[in-house]
C-alpha cells in the first residue's frame, strides 16, 4: 500500500493518518509505504510515482487540492494500480482515474455551522446588522475549504450578513493567529469568527485575547463568537466547553476501516461506491439550539458537557459508515 498524506497541519490530520497507519499495520497484512507531503502537492505527484516504481497494490491519497491530477493518476492508472482517494476530493476530466473516494460534505458542514447561528441570533434577538464576520479560510482550492467557505457565503447573502474579510489560514495554528490579529486590527468591527478549523480557531483565541477582547458567545458585551470546524482537539473540544468557542461543525477524521472495506471489495474483483460519506454531527456546548436545519433536513445538535470530553475514545479503528 502506498499513502500520500497531504501534511500534517492539524490535530485533525495526524489523526486521519494515525487512523490509516493503524489499519495498514504489519500485524494486519499490509506492508505501508507512507509518504507526508508537507501541503504541497507536487511532492504528492512525487511520492504516487515513487508508488508506481515500487510496485505497490493500491495507493491511498488524500489530496492537498483539487486541481492538478490529471497526469500522475493517468500514469497510475497505466500501472494498473486501483487509487483510493480519502478526505478532500479531486477535479479530473477522467473519473475513472480514481476507483472511489471516501470523505465528508464540507458544504453541508458549513450549512450547519452558519444554521447554529441563524438560530443562536433569532435566540438572542441579534440583528443582521450587528454581527460582522471573518472568514479565516482554510487553505485555499482544498475541499474543506471550498465547502465550508460556500456554506458561509450563501447563508451570508441569505440572511443579509456583513463578512468583513476572508483570508487563508492554510488550516494551522500559527496562520490562524497572524491573519485573525490582522483582520481585528483592520476591522474592529469584527465580533464573529468563522475558523474552517480547530486549529485556525486556537491561533484566533490567541489573537483575540491579545486585542484585548474576549472570546465568547455575549455579542452584545463585545465578546467575539468563534465557530469553528473538526472537534478532533482535545483542546479546542476544551475551548467549546469553556465558552470560548461557540459551535464546532464535527469532521471525522478516522477512515482507516472504511478504506479497508474498499480495498476488500476491490480484492474481490468488486466496485465499491463511487463516492461515500461519512457521518458527522455538530457540537456545541450552549444547549439553547438542539436542532439545525441544513440542505431541507434537520441534525441534531451534540450538548457536550466535562463529562462527555473526559469519556470520549477517539480510536483510529472506528468505523464509520
Ligand atoms: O478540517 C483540517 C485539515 O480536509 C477535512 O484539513 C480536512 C481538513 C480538516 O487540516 O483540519
């Protein structure tokens, strides 16, 4: 097996590949060539080559954008090896370059996340004109980012809201701090955040509390509301509990099982699902808003509480289907 991990920029991520490392473990079977493309696709394309020369079975991707795959995937293709795409998805002429792909609907993740906030507003009697957004972005032509960016932007025009700016966060801590301090020194106006992941939202907590602000969900004593993407962090899962992040739309991140059952099907010369999803909820530990209401359906919303974090087993041999 050959996996082309796209990075390893948040808790997210390395949970992601603790997940596939688990399940493609020696004990299991499997002899893993694992390769970490530190958010650059062409060491991507570099590293599915590398595969090729190797001779491997399968080759696992979980691409870094979704442009620019074309040729390397046809050279896979040639090879005759089966690649398995995971995570954010791919742009290609040819959709038989890839046998399935297994992920999350980043735009329905946005839908949730800015329906928690129509219903917190309505809540609270909190007009459109009172709250300004920044959208920390995630890096940019990533899925996730692409999604949960459009998810904001509908809602947006829909209700009337006012985003300030929107900049890339490229989905680590550190990007996440320096453009959300930027943004409140630019726009003080600010008071809502809309991280598309946990660790943006750390650097942003950072950020605010240096502007000499408070994170938190009381717009009308001049708290910022963070909204964020992921709970895999144990800390921003923390955060949420505190009332420092308001409303975490839940990515899930351990698809090591769900690759084996492709895999399994493949090696019985049958054809998994093209496309699959996997399930997720939407987290939040203010229990006013038990319910949002996304593409026509309604989801329930997870009340975390102390007890409920200390419990958790996030185990990367769940299942998840
Ligand atoms: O939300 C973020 C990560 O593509 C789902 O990438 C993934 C995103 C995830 O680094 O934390």
């Amino acid at each position: 097996m050959g996996v082309s991990q796209l990075g390893a920029e948040s808790d997210w991520r390395r949970a992601n590949t603790a997940s596939l490392q688990a399940t493609f473990s020696t004990e299991n079977g499997y002899q893993l060539f694992f390769e970490d493309a530190q958010q650059k696709q062409s060491n991507q394309a570099m590293a599915i080559r590398r595969f090729i020369q190797q001779g491997v079975d399968y080759i696992v991707v979980a691409p870094a954008t979704e442009v620019g795959w074309d040729n390397v995937l046809g050279e896979a293709k040639s090879a005759g090896i089966p690649v398995i795409l995971i995570d954010r998805r791919i742009n290609v002429k040819d959709a038989t370059l890839y046998s399935c792909w297994i992920g999350s609907d980043f735009r329905l993740e946005g839908d949730k996340v800015t329906s928690w906030l129509e219903q917190y507003m309505k809540r609270n009697d909190i007009k459109a004109s009172d709250i300004h957004i920044f959208d920390l972005q995630g890096s940019l032509g990533a899925s996730a980012q692409l999604g949960r960016t459009e998810g904001l932007t509908k809602a947006a025009v829909r209700n009337h809201w006012d985003i300030v700016d929107m900049a890339d966060g490229d989905f680590t801590e550190a990007k996440g701090y320096e453009v959300t301090a930027r943004t409140l020194h630019n726009h003080p106006e600010t008071n809502v955040i809309y991280s598309e992941n946990d660790n943006m939202a750390l650097g942003a907590l950072k950020a605010i509390r240096e502007s000499g602000r408070k994170p938190g969900l009381n717009l009308a004593a001049g708290e910022v509301m963070v909204l964020s993407f992921d709970g895999v962090s144990k800390d921003a899962m923390q955060y949420l509990i505190n009332g420092e992040i308001a409303c975490i739309g839940e990515c899930y991140p351990m698809y090591g099982s769900n690759v084996r059952a492709a895999i399994e099907l493949l090696e019985d010369g049958k054809t998994p699902d093209k496309e699959s999803y996997v399930n997720e909820g939407l987290y939040s530990a203010d229990s006013t808003i038990t319910q949002v209401t996304a593409g026509g359906k309604d989801y329930p919303v997870t009340i975390i509480t102390q007890d409920w974090l200390d419990n958790r087993d996030l185990n990367p041999l769940a299942d998840n289907e």
